[in-house]
C-alpha cells in the first residue's frame, strides 16, 4: 500500500513538473516569436536562469527543424550571433559528459564552421555518447570538413556508433567527391571495409569505378554486396562487367545484389546474365534476376517466350511468378483485341505455347473476369484449342461457374461440341 501511494505521489509531482515546464516554455515561446532577431534573443538569453536556457535550447532547436530553407538561414544567423551557439561550444569542449552530448547535438542543428571544426575536435572525445551526437549532428550537417573525422570514427576497431548511423553520416558528407572514402575499403578490418562500401553504395560516381572493382573480390561478402550496389549507381560496361562476377558469387545474397544492381543500369549486356540468373539454386535471386530482366529486356511476350522455349520450367515458373507482380498475362491477355496485328499475332503465340505448357490457370480465370468480351472469346478459342483433356475439363467447369457470362458459356459448348464433346453446367473441376 505505501508503495502505491509513493508511485501515485511520484507521478503527481513529476506531472506538475512536466505542467510547469510546459507554461515555461510556452512564455519564452511567446518573448521571442514573431521576432527571431539575435538582439532579442541575446537580451531573453542573458537574463534567463540555467532551466530557463535549457527550456530556451529546446525551442531554438524545435524551431529550427520546423522552418524552410528561406527562413531557416535568417534564423540560424541569429542564433549564431546571440551568444546561444558560443554556450555550446564552450558546453562541447569542457562540459559534462551529459552537457557535452547535448552541445553536440544542438550544434548539428544550426550551420556555421566554428561548430563544424568543434564537432571534428570532439570526434576524440573518450565518450562514446559524445562520439554517437558528434557522428550525428556532423551527418546532419552534411559538411564535407567533417568527413575526416567520421572516416577516423568508422576506423576505430571498437565503436558505440551503430554501422547503419556511421554510414549514413559519411555518405551525406561525402556527396563530392565520393573518391575521399576509398581508403575504408582498404583497411584491415572487415567492418571498416563493409561500412565504406555501404557509404559508396549511396554516392558512388565514376571516380571510384577502379577501386569498386577490386572490391568486387573482397573476401568479406557483405562488402561484395555492397559494392553490387555502389556499381549500380555507374552507367557504363566496366560496372556491368564487374557485376558479371558477382552474379556468380558463390554467396546467394551477394548474387541477388549484383542482379538488383543489373536492372538498375538497364544495359543490354546485362541481359544474358540475367537470363542465367533464372536457373540460379536460390528462388529469391532467380525471382531478382527475372526482375532485372524485366527492367533490361522489357517485359515482353517474345522475351518470355524465349525462356519458355529455351529454359527449364523452374526457370519460367520464376520468371512468370515475378512478371505476374506486375500484370504480364493481363496485358498479353489484352493484346487479343489490340489493333496492331503485329501485337495481336505476339499474343495469339505466347498464349498458344503457354497453353501446351500448362500453364493455364490465370487464363481460365480471365476467362471469367476479364472486362473485354472479345478477349474471354478469344481465350475460349485457344484454350478450346489445346490437345490436353484437363484444359477441356476446366472449360466445361468454366460453364458452370455463376461468374460465367452467357456469350462465353455459349461459346465454350459450341468450341467442345466441335471436339466432338458434350457440356454440362457444372461438369468437371475447376482444378488448379
């Protein structure tokens, strides 16, 4: 019972507080806006109590990511010039642990290259919660004179700052040139080396294509994978032909990239390895590379009618599922009533060849439910067609079904007939 009455006493006081710092906050709020000139804010500022600068830290900090550009400038300025920013800088070099990480992280908000150089020096603070603010205000500031220091943060064999935070704060600093962070790839360290191809991965250019393409046989495959990605963002056959490596890297995620980076270039050299990508042991790549020749090739009847033809039924089968995300039989479907005879004939052909494959299940289903009659006729016609007693089975099912237009049902009796069968509704099984 005293327990209870202590926590519900506790959370009394700690809910007046939280009221009281609210009321606070609003009152300076309202000192200080319209006007964010730096005379106000440094007169507010010397006459304000240390909770009161606190309180004041949160609003300029508040406000600052609240504002465009345009204003933003104007603001930051002011800041900078009322004393406010000066007090972070001394907080950064001789605070507390606590103070120093909060000066770090407020300098990340406001630009000016005092700050800059500030957060560069305190990159060797021994904190490695200091470390962590200074990694992510510098990444916020996206400053190239704080790359020197993240490339030292990202060399340190023991680091508090997680690997996706260090990255992302060496890509935005990095933007140009990418070429300053070529030396991470050649530490000794495999983590060194994973977050500076990660960091590639988001800005690489044409300057750092030689150094990628050794990275192409690094021993770590994380780095490998990365480097898949860094390539993608370099148009030209050198990337694709190192990529060509990697697509038949002996770890599966690894080919998956390389095919995801393939489709991303578009370059038709890329195109007979993503064929080859469809027979690869691991379903997720050959469901890439499919992806990657559907970006490459188009995704075109006469494409998929050369892996039916020419491949194996699990390398069509990855193929179809993937492009089937994206509606290949409907529109194959729909060029039955195209007006391009050219098209009408492409469509007529596959659907032939697919219907001998078996590969028949979405086309009864069209038949059913696609919004052109001329198209459910003439899907009855080829599937009427087929030599296999279960397509025809599936058609009398078809006839059947509630969903089953009249025109459709009529035309599927007069098609079997023909055959020489006779139809009853509800006949046979809608199998799968």
């Amino acid at each position: 019972m005293a327990l209870a009455v202590g926590v519900f006493f506790w959370m009394e006081i700690r809910y007046h507080g939280q009221l009281a710092h609210e009321a606070r906050r609003l009152m300076l709020s309202n000192l200080l806006i319209p006007s964010w000139g730096a005379g106000t804010l440094r007169e507010v500022w010397l006459s304000s109590g240390r909770s009161d600068r606190q309180i004041l830290e949160e609003i300029l900090v508040a406000h600052r990511q609240a504002l465009e550009a345009g204003q933003a400038d104007q603001f930051e300025h002011a800041v900078i010039d009322s004393g406010v920013y000066e007090h972070w800088l001394q907080q950064l070099r001789a605070g507390s642990v606590r103070r120093r990480v909060t000066a770090a992280t407020r300098l990340g908000h406001f630009h000016d290259r005092r700050g800059v150089q500030a957060l560069v020096a305190a990159a060797q603070d021994p904190s490695p919660q200091v470390e962590l603010a200074v990694a992510l205000s510098l990444g916020r500031l996206k400053d190239p004179a704080g790359l020197r220091a993240l490339v030292a943060l990202a060399k340190k064999s023991r680091s508090a700052i997680p690997d996706l935070t260090l990255t992302g704060a060496l890509a935005a600093c990095a933007e140009s040139p990418a070429a300053r962070l070529v030396s991470l790839l050649e530490g000794p360290a495999d983590r060194t080396r994973v977050i500076g191809a990660w960091a590639l991965s988001e800005v690489s250019d044409l300057t750092v294509l030689p150094q990628l393409r050794r990275a192409a046989q690094d021993p770590e495959p994380e780095v490998r994978a990365k480097v898949a990605r860094a390539l993608a963002r370099i148009p030209g056959r050198e990337s694709v032909e190192a990529l060509r490596l990697l697509a038949h890297d002996p770890v599966w995620f690894v080919r998956l990239r390389a095919f995801d980076a393939l489709g991303k270039l578009s370059d038709r050299v890329g195109e007979a390895m993503a064929l080859a990508g469809l027979a690869d042991e691991v379903r997720e790549v050959r469901y890439h590379a499919a992806y990657a020749l559907r970006q490459i090739a188009g995704m075109k009847a006469e494409v998929a009618m050369r892996v039916l033809v020419t491949r194996s039924r699990r390398d069509f089968n990855s193929l179809l599922s993937e492009w089937e995300r994206a509606g290949f039989l409907w529109q194959v479907a729909g060029g039955l009533s195209a007006r391009d005879p050219k098209r009408f004939q492409e469509s007529c052909e596959f659907l032939r060849a697919l219907i001998a494959a078996g590969f028949t299940r979405a086309l009864r289903n069209f038949v059913l439910v696609f919004p052109e009659l001329k198209v459910r006729l003439r899907l009855v016609r080829l599937l009427a067609e087929a030599a296999s007693p279960q397509v025809r089975r599936d058609l009398r099912a078809v006839v059947g079904k509630p969903a089953c237009d009249r025109r459709v049902a009529a035309a599927i009796c007069a098609r079997l007939a023909d055959a020489g069968e006779a139809v009853s509704a509800g006949a046979g099984s809608f199998a799968a």
